[in-house]
C-alpha cells in the first residue's frame, strides 16, 4: 500500500513537498509518480521517477518540480517549487511495482494543494 503525505495550502512562489511511502510485503518497485487532478480538468502525470532511468516531467512544472526517491525506504518525493495558481489540484501518487504474482500499480490518498495568490 502507499502512504501519502504533504501537501496543503501555500501562496503563488512558496513550496510544498509531497510524500509517498510504499510498504506491505516483498516487492520491488520499478516506477514512482503523482498525477493531479483540477476539477473540470483530465487527471494529467506531473512527474515520474523509474528505477531505470532518470526523471520525467510534464511541460508545465519543469525546473519547479522535482521528482526523487530512496530505494532504500521505498519512497519518493515531489518538491514542488514556485507554485503557481494552476497547480491547485489534488494529487495522487502512485508505485509501479512487481512481485511474485507479477507487475501492479499501487495509488496513494489524494493529496489536495492549494495555491492561493
């Protein structure tokens, strides 16, 4: 299961840092992420992090946003730097991961970020 943490409400500039901890079992997880999600918006992938290669970002929160994780404890990360109004959403996170049952992806709690000018 994923554990989320973080989030809240912060002025356009300021930063928040969200939180995902993976536990439960023996597993390995081979990608971390967060997507969000506005309403009347599509849920869209803010970043993701793969234990294989280096990070990925949408468009709109490169050089803000950045992604990392700790193998070791099985979490990641997401700072979120000069936060603008339009990333007011809720945001979710989630873990690529494999077992001996095979490969599944695991969703955090929705964490809400508000932005406020």
């Amino acid at each position: 299961q994923l554990q989320a943490s973080g989030g809240g409400l912060v002025q356009a500039g300021g930063s928040l840092r969200l939180s995902c901890a993976a536990s439960g079992g023996t597993f390995t997880i081979k990608a971390f992420g967060w997507f969000r999600q506005s309403p009347g918006n599509a849920r869209e992938q803010v970043a993701a992090i793969r234990s294989d290669s280096g990070p990925n970002y949408e468009d709109s929160v490169k050089g803000r946003f950045t992604i990392s994780r700790d193998n070791t404890k099985n979490t990641a990360h997401l700072q979120m730097d000069s936060l603008k109004l339009e990333d007011t959403a809720v945001y979710y996170c989630f873990a690529r991961y494999s077992d001996y049952t095979g490969d599944h992806t695991a969703w955090g709690k929705g964490t809400q970020v508000t932005v406020s000018s």
